[in-house]
C-alpha cells in the first residue's frame, strides 16, 4: 500500500489523544457535510423549479414555430403546405393569428392580444389542459373566446354571460387622421367560453379565438395568417427539422424553437442558477476553511511523528501528501454521507411531498446526474485546494523545530 496513503488513513480514522483536535476535525468534517448537502439541495430545488416552469411553456408554447421576417403576416400558400406536410418528423401544425387589441366587458378596458387558432390547435398545444373553467373553442358556438386568468381578473370576466358579450376592437386599416375615433376601431362581440390559468405572463397576454374570427376582425384574406405553430415527433427531431425547414422556406421565413421564443426566460432561468450555485459555492469555501484548520491542528498534534518520519529517511514531498491525502479524504467522506442525506431528503419530497408551497402545491426537487456531478467536481476541488493549502505549511524548518 501507498506509504502516504496508509498514513493518511490511519490519522482519519484513529482519534488524537488531544480531545480539542478530535472536535476541530469533527466540525470540518460537519461543515462539508452540511455544505454538500445545502448546494445540492439548492440545486435540485432550482431543477425542480425549472422543470414546473418549463411545463408551462410546454402548454402554451410550440416546439417550432414560423413567421415571417418581414411585417407581421404572412400568406399560407400551397407551396408551404406541401413543404409541411411533406417534411419528416413534424406530426401535427397549426395556423395562428396573433395582434394586439383592445378588450371592452362591463365598462372595464384592457389592452392584450387576440390569437386566432383553428381546429388543429389542440394537437399542437395542449392548452386546453389548463382550463379552469368552462371549456376550449366550439364549433358550434358562435364566436367564442377563451381568456387568461389575469384578463379574466381585470375584467371582472366570468364564463357563460349570454347578457353581455366581450367586446373586441381594432383600429381599422387605411392611412389619414381619423375624424370620429367611433369610426376608426373595428369591433366584434364575442362570448366568453372558458378561462385557463398558466403563468402570469401567459394569463395577461391572450384571449383566443377562432381564426376566422381573427381574420374577420382584422381584415386579413382566407390565407393571411401570423404564423405557423408546429409540434415535432420528439425533441431530438427538433434541430434536424428546423434546419430543413430554414432551407425549404429560404430568408423571407423565421423558424424558432420553444426556446427561442422564450430566450430571456430562459436566460434568466440560467443566471438564477448560477448565481445561486457561486453564492453557496462561497459559502462551501468558508466551510471548508474548517478543513484548513483541522489538518494545521493536525500538524502540530503529529509533530513528532513527522520528525521520526523524516529520520526514517521519508521526504517532505511525501509528508505533504500524508495530509493532503488526509485533508481530501476527510472531504471525499463529508461529500459522500452529504450526497446521501440529500438524495434521500430528495426522494422523501418527491414522494412524500414534505414541504408545501401552497396547499395543494409541493415545491418541485429534482434528482439530476448533472447536479450529482456538479456538486461532486465542487467539493472534491475545493477540498483538495484546501488540503493542499494547509500541508504547504510543512517544510524542513517546521520537521527540525
């Protein structure tokens, strides 16, 4: 066995016949423990807070979507039809419309967008899930809506008031000044059928309705539409088919993923878990300061077991690395019985549902092997930093004192 090694070994498992060194390397020992165990627990909650955010853009959001680089519209001909339909990979699309407009119910105004879907819309976004109350676009109503939770809210709107209809107004098209502001908006009154609930963002932007409402509404021809919202056979597609699609549509047409729709979420997703992770990374450096100590008081506890070593011909390099090898050791085992505690803390919340954020909420955790890695690669650098900080203390003049 390796002579610095078996040394090591022996210092961390046998107690010191100073009591006060027993303690000071217990705390240390304690401190990455805790240490483990706080960062990766932070960053199985931040995981498991990502993954809930991220299933709400998974609803409302679509893996592809196409609009056009120039002007807000665009016209859906033959030719891109067949492109869609022809390309491998894309399983469902659907043709939206999306403008801004203004909202009138029961004297209460609000600005939002108005999004016209059509039938294939529920195979692309399942956002009929989300529905709190009543129900998605029917065909056999006429001209039904669906609002946010937050426009709901503003508006005082409920469902199903056949007395007064939502009220939905666009400036009309043309050039000039408007005489009577009367004549200048377009409206169309509208039923609302149903209120769904998923961000808040999400819940104060749309108010869905048929497309050809949409189109009415805003004097668009049969085959003028925003964009077009696709859903991808599965995730691993989704590269593949966006570069074809840039290739067969050419300039004129942007096509982005669900993640380039949302890139500021998920900007701000990630700058959140970095800071978070320097933040308790800071916290594991002032930690592990306790393991500094521990292998200093160490050094002075076994002083004269490094003068025999040095006379029984062991050099300095090799008597560094004995407490090197102590100090990472001491790590290496807070490390793992930290892992362990989290990961069963992580279990016990998944299944168990221990801490709750509403009622009927659990705060979401998730167990990720990046995060097993992360906090793993953290602990084992610092903790060897630190052991080798504390054994470039031992030099000839320290061995022959």
């Amino acid at each position: 066995m390796n002579f610095p090694f078996y040394i090591a070994k022996r210092y961390l498992f046998s107690k010191s016949s100073n009591n006060t060194i027993n303690i000071i390397t217990f705390i240390a020992f304690l401190g990455v423990v805790i240490g483990t165990l706080s960062l990766f627990i932070v960053l199985s909650g931040f995981s498991g807070l990502k993954t809930f955010s991220v299933s709400f853009l998974n609803i409302s959001d679509p893996d592809l979507k196409i609009t056009s680089t120039e002007g807000k519209t665009f016209q859906f001909s033959d030719e891109i039809k067949n492109i869609l339909d022809e390309a491998k990979g894309i399983t469902s699309y659907t043709k939206v419309i999306e403008e801004r407009a203004f909202f009138s119910y029961h004297n209460r105004e609000i600005v939002a967008f108005i999004k016209g879907v059509d039938s294939n819309y529920l195979t692309v976004n399942k956002i009929d899930t989300a529905l709190i109350a009543g129900n998605w676009l029917q065909s056999s109503i006429e001209n039904d809506a669906v609002v946010g939770n937050g426009i709901s809210y503003k508006l005082s709107l409920g469902v199903y008031d056949f007395l007064e209809p939502l009220k939905i107004y666009v400036p009309k098209p043309g050039l000039g000044y408007i005489d009577d502001p009367r004549e200048g908006f377009k409206m169309i009154q509208t039923q609302n059928n149903g209120i769904y609930a998923l961000t808040e963002d999400i819940d104060n932007k749309y108010v869905f309705t048929d497309i050809k409402i949409a189109q009415n509404l805003l004097s668009y021809a049969d085959d003028q539409i925003s964009g077009v919202e696709i859903k991808v056979r599965s995730d691993e597609f989704i590269p593949q088919v966006q570069n074809n699609l840039e290739k067969t549509l050419g300039a004129n047409f942007k096509i982005e993923t669900r993640e380039q729709l949302n890139s500021l979420f998920y900007k701000m997703l990630n700058t959140e878990n970095l800071v978070l992770y320097f933040i308790f990374t800071l916290v594991l450096i002032i930690a592990l300061f306790n393991v500094i100590g521990a292998i200093i008081m160490m050094i002075l506890d076994k002083k004269e077991n490094i003068k025999t070593f040095s006379n029984l011909g062991v050099t300095i390099s090799e008597i560094r690395q004995i407490f090197i090898l102590h100090g990472f050791l001491l790590t290496l085992f807070g490390l793992f019985i930290g892992l362990i505690i989290g990961s069963i803390l992580i279990y016990l919340q998944t299944e168990f549902q221990l801490f709750m954020i509403t009622k009927t909420l659990a705060y979401p955790v998730e167990f990720t092997f990046i995060n097993l890695g992360i906090v793993i690669i953290t602990i084992t650098v610092l903790g060897f930093l630190a052991s080798l900080i504390a054994s470039s203390r031992i030099s000839a003049k320290v061995i022959n004192q």
